[in-house]
C-alpha cells in the first residue's frame, strides 16, 4: 500500500514520501501564483482554482491569500465564498456544500498526529476527513479539527475550535464549539 493510500484510509503515513511531497510542492506553486495574481483578474484566479482543487462547483469566490496542502482532496459546492486567510490542510477529504460561507483566518485541519512521541518524532502522521454540509456560515478565526461534520444550516461563531460533529441548523460556539440554540 502507497503512502497515499495509507493517508486516504486514515492509516499512519509518511507525509515526506516523494509522491506526496511532489503533489504538495504542485499545490503550493499554484497557491502561490493565485495569490500573487492581480485582485481584477477574476478569470485567471477561477482557472487556477478549478486546477488547483479536486472539485468546484458554480460561483466560487476565494479572497486571496489562501492556502492548502494538496488541493485535490477538497470539493466545494455551488457558491461558495472564503474571506482572506483560508488554510486547509487537506491531507484527507474535505467536502464543502453548496452556499457555504467561509469568514478571515479560518482552518480547517485533518491532519493528525500520534500522541506518543516516539512515532510522532518518527515524521508519520494521519489524517480524517471533514465534512461541511449545505448552508453552512463559519465565523472568523474558526479552527476546524480532523473528522469533524458540520450539519446543514449551521453557524458557527468567530473563534470557536471545532472538536466534534456539530449538528444541522444550529448556532454553536465556543473552545470547544458546543450548539447554544436552534438557528
């Protein structure tokens, strides 16, 4: 089994392993030329984005800058928007819905890494998708975690860490973002 594939199935892996290290380097050149692109040239910004990531639906907006690890584990939905300062450290799936708004400095994370600290110093790590249903507006400075969903019509506040699933249509807030009441 391939390093990749170890990553994809949640396993430990390497992610120095030349492959993953090659693709890597490719999301970052692209991500480097998106976000030193004019702000007027809309056209080249969408083509890039649409080469850098796995999926994009109609009327995607990203503010620049923004970053992620590989591009091509992430979707988005149809029209999506992300404020500036998006890092998404898509070493699994992420999946993102349709009308989900994204504010400044929000991360989404799923990478992990093993608690004792010998593997961890040994350079494996894994990873967990997320998942972020329909309808969904993410506050500023919201750290999401690895194996997280967030359910359809949620809002969740500025600054919250996102530990666990977060239920639809529901205000949740807080470190960590626990559901405060119905939307």
């Amino acid at each position: 089994m391939t390093e990749k594939e170890k990553a994809r199935t949640g396993q430990l892996y390497f992610p120095a392993d030349p492959e993953l290290f090659s693709e890597c380097q490719m999301a970052k050149q692209l991500c480097f030329e998106i976000n030193h692109l004019h702000p007027r040239n809309l056209n080249a910004r969408d083509f890039l984005i649409r080469k850098l990531l796995g999926s994009v639906g109609a009327s995607c907006y990203m503010e620049p800058p923004f970053y992620f690890d590989y591009g091509y584990n992430t979707s988005i939905g149809d029209h999506f928007y992300s404020n500036h300062n998006l890092t998404v450290l898509d070493c699994a799936r992420v999946d993102i819905g349709n009308h989900v708004f994204i504010a400044p400095n929000v991360g989404i994370y799923t990478a992990t890494h093993p608690l004792d600290a010998k593997t961890r110093n040994s350079g494996m790590e894994s990873a967990l998708p997320v998942t972020i249903e329909d309808n969904v507006w993410i506050g500023g400075s919201v750290c999401i975690l690895p194996g997280v969903t967030i359910g359809e019509g949620a809002v969740i506040g500025a600054g919250s860490v996102v530990v666990n699933d977060i239920p639809p249509r529901v205000l949740a807030v807080g470190n960590p973002c626990r559901p405060v009441r119905p939307v």
